[in-house]
C-alpha cells in the first residue's frame, strides 16, 4: 500500500512521458555509456512515483532518432513493464524526422494519447549531444501546432559542450527547463532529479527543472527516493542517523540536543560522520515525530537558552523540514553546515536560525577543492551574503588545519579573509587524524569507482 493508502474502484489517471533519444554517431563511446547506465536510475524513481501514488498510472515510450527514427517498443509500456534496450549510435542528427513522428504519436488515432480527460499533460524529455543536421522547421511547426506538445512538459537534457543553445530553446520555449551534464556524475544527478519534476508536475508545481537540480543537490539515492515521496503526498520527512541528548555548550549556547541528517554533497578525506552517506543508517521523522522525541528536554532548553542543533552531514538540505519543526516549537535552532549549498536555501534558513556553527575547511579554493571534492564558490556567495545581511554576531566560523591539505599559514590566512567580511568569532583548531579508526577517516572504497566514466571538462557545475 502506498503512503496515501489504497483507492478502490477509482479510475487510474494516466501520464505519458515520451523520451526522444539522439543516437547520432557523435554520442559513440563514453557518452552513450553513461547514458545507457544511468537512465535505469530515471525508470526506477518513475515507479517509486507510480507505486506511491494509487491513483496514477505512468506509460513510457522512446523515440531513438538519427538519419532514422525508430521506436524502442512498438507501443507505449506501462512503467512496470517498461525495460530499456542499449542505445547503439550511427548516423547523423535528423531532427526534423522526429518531430513529424512524435506529431503523429500525440494523438489518439497515432495511439500515443487518448482522452484528454483521463490523462495529464504528457512529459516530452529530449536528449541529445549537439544540433540537428538537417532542416527541421517543418516538423517542428507541426508539432507547435499539435495540442497535447503545447501544454506538455518540455525538458531538454544536452550531453556535452556542443550543445546548440538556440535549438534548445526552440524545442522548450524555457531556457530554465534544460540542462546541460558533461560528466556521467552529472547525469546521473541529473536523470534522479529528471523523475522527482515529472512527480512535481502531477501537483501543478511550477519549479523549473534546472531550478530543481540546483535544490537536490545531495547524491544518497535511498534519501532521494523519499525526497521524491515528500514531493508527492505533501509530507515531510527528514532522514536521521543520530541524536544526541544533553550536550552543555558543545553544539551551541546552553543544553543543547544534537539532531545529526543525511546526506552530504562533499567527499572530505577525513570525515568524521562517514555514517551520514549510508543507505541503511537512517530512520525516517516528521517534525511532528521529532518535536515529539525532544520535547522531554523542553525546560532544560528554556533554563539555559538552547535548543535544538542540526548537524549532519549537511543539514542545510532538509531546510523545508527544518523550518516546519520551528513552526511547532519555540526553541533555538541552531545549524552546523559546511555552507556549500545554493544561497536561496541559506536565505530560507537565515528566517529562523539563531545560530550558525560554519566549518569553512579552508578559504583558498585549491586546498579546498582537494580536501572535499568540491569548489568552494557557493561558500564563498553565502558568507558574502552572510556578512551584507549583518549576520556575523550569530556565526561562529571554524577553520581547521588539515593534515597533508593545509598549514598554520593557510589557516591564518583563511582567518584574515573572514574577518575581512566582518566576522570576528573564529575558532582555529587541529584536526586529529587517527588513520587506523575509520571513524576519523573516509575510506575512499565507500565509493564506487565507475561512477565517472566520462568527463569533458574537469570542471564541476552547470552551464
């Protein structure tokens, strides 16, 4: 049974996601690879969304075009029976071909669509490396023309740096709902978020898909899964892997309860909380069912001013459920983040945090880059944005030395930056590295190995 349980004798109402599939010869080798690969995540979370959700019933069908087009399946499939056969690329980028065919499928004589009544807007998803090589226009005014493409969802997903950003525009009308991944992480990240937009535009949701991307900025797939959950029934669930109770002037001012949430964007060497990235270390709460645990601790929080501290992992990226515990309670709420996340989420945040526990690692963007596997840009914005909203009073900015990453004159130097910004409450301190407890140390086997497979700039982020 699903979250919102069982729906007897209710017609199934149904949705249509067409994806049309570059196979020119240009996506040979790594590129089609990664695709081949990652596209199971996408139908795996689109039955997640099917199963989740009783009165919905999700149909699947792809459009492979190059000089030709061809369909992978004779028929539309329902999710559950739907099974992905490996893409092989030949030939050149005839766009034009596909519109005419997929004019044809969106109707109900071309078996694609059937009542309108009965269906939702249909989802078409175009993926493809480059620009069509052919005189597309035609077809492409036919589809303009057609009813169900006008109000379908259209979402563009471009492989690579050559990208025609002109085509893409001409095909989504909406420069916001593509994106363009030069790495198999990115795609990976990028077909997950892919099925999270098609729950979220059952519900109306008006968020733009690269907007969304930019949010679900954390890669634990079982927590995602209930991020796709939350966006269907309207609860919130935040995944947590420890609390601890009773902590005196560790995690904030006062008594404080340490809530520790998953999921972590960064790969730092020496990761204390490895924990946080784990598939099965977590339970499931409402804030409800927090404000319910804690709420035992309530006098020793009102006597001594403190409250509740949300570490991690990087707590910042449960910010909704967050912000829906302050709302049952009047406690403090202090937050323990790295502030590598995108800055609407810091300026959500910002409303009702009293307090803000910063580890910044280190200030220059190569050690930092080095040290966690991520640059350290959005840092940078949020401190800035931190410091213009004089907020510096209500953060404490920690800067560790790193052994093998950083010296004392790294560290001195990251302090003269943020004090530059107007921040005078820093901590300098030594990490301790015991490199036999791997509760100190990230084993760098915890991840796969494969998971990058092709990548054509070296660089992270979005164009």
């Amino acid at each position: 049974m699903g979250l919102i349980g069982a729906l007897e004798g209710v017609p199934r109402r149904k949705l249509m996601v067409f994806l049309l599939v570059d196979k020119s010869a240009s996506m040979y080798g790594s590129r089609v690879k990664a695709l081949n690969k990652y596209i199971h995540d996408f139908i795996s979370y689109l039955k997640v969304s099917e199963e989740e959700n009783p009165d919905l019933q999700i149909s699947i069908s792809v459009l492979e075009f190059s000089t030709d087009f061809n369909w992978m399946h004779d028929k539309p499939l329902l999710i559950n029976d739907f099974f992905w056969k490996e893409i092989s690329p030949d030939g050149l980028t005839n766009f034009g071909k596909a519109c005419t065919e997929l004019n044809r499928k969106l109707t109900r004589n071309g078996g694609g669509m059937q009542s309108p009544a009965g269906m939702y807007a249909p989802v078409l998803i175009l993926i493809s490396d480059g620009s069509p090589t052919d005189d597309y226009e035609i077809g492409l005014e036919l589809l303009e023309n057609n009813n169900w493409y006008k109000y379908a969802h259209r979402l563009f997903i471009g492989i690579g740096n050559d990208v025609d950003s002109q085509f893409v525009y001409e095909f989504t009308k909406e420069e916001k709902n593509s994106v363009i991944v030069r790495n198999s992480t990115e795609m990976k990240h990028v077909f997950k978020c892919l099925a999270q937009y098609v729950a979220q535009s059952l519900f109306g949701n008006n968020t733009h898909f690269s907007d969304l991307i930019e949010q679900n900025d954390m890669t634990d797939e079982k927590e995602y899964i209930y991020s796709v959950l939350s966006s269907m029934t309207g609860s919130n669930y935040a995944a947590i892997w420890a609390i601890s109770r009773h902590r005196i002037h560790t995690d904030g001012h006062g008594v404080t309860s340490l809530v520790a949430l998953s999921g972590c964007d960064l790969s730092c060497k020496y990761c204390i909380n490895p924990t946080c990235k784990s598939n099965n270390a977590f339970s499931l709460y409402t804030p409800t069912d927090l404000y319910n645990e804690l709420k035992i601790d309530r006098l020793y929080f009102e006597a001594t001013d403190g409250g509740i501290t949300f570490g991690g992992g990087e707590p910042c990226f449960h910010y909704k459920f967050i912000k829906s515990f302050n709302d049952i309670c009047n406690w403090k709420i202090t937050i323990e983040s790295s502030l590598n996340v995108p800055n609407y989420i810091i300026k959500e945040l910002s409303e009702i945090v009293d307090f803000w526990i910063i580890d910044i690692k280190d200030m220059n963007p190569v050690i930092y880059k080095k040290y966690t596997g991520k640059n350290n840009r959005k840092v940078l914005e949020n401190l800035e944005w931190l410091a213009t909203h004089n907020l510096q009073d209500r953060c404490v900015i920690r800067i560790p030395r790193i052994p093998e990453y950083n010296n004392t004159n790294n560290q001195k130097d990251s302090a003269e930056k943020v004090k530059s910004l107007g921040f005078n409450n820093i901590e300098l301190f030594d990490y301790v590295i015991k490199k036999n407890d791997k509760s100190y140390s990230l084993d760098s086997s915890s991840f796969s190995s494969d998971e990058v497979e092709w990548d054509e700039t070296g660089l992270e982020g979005w164009v």
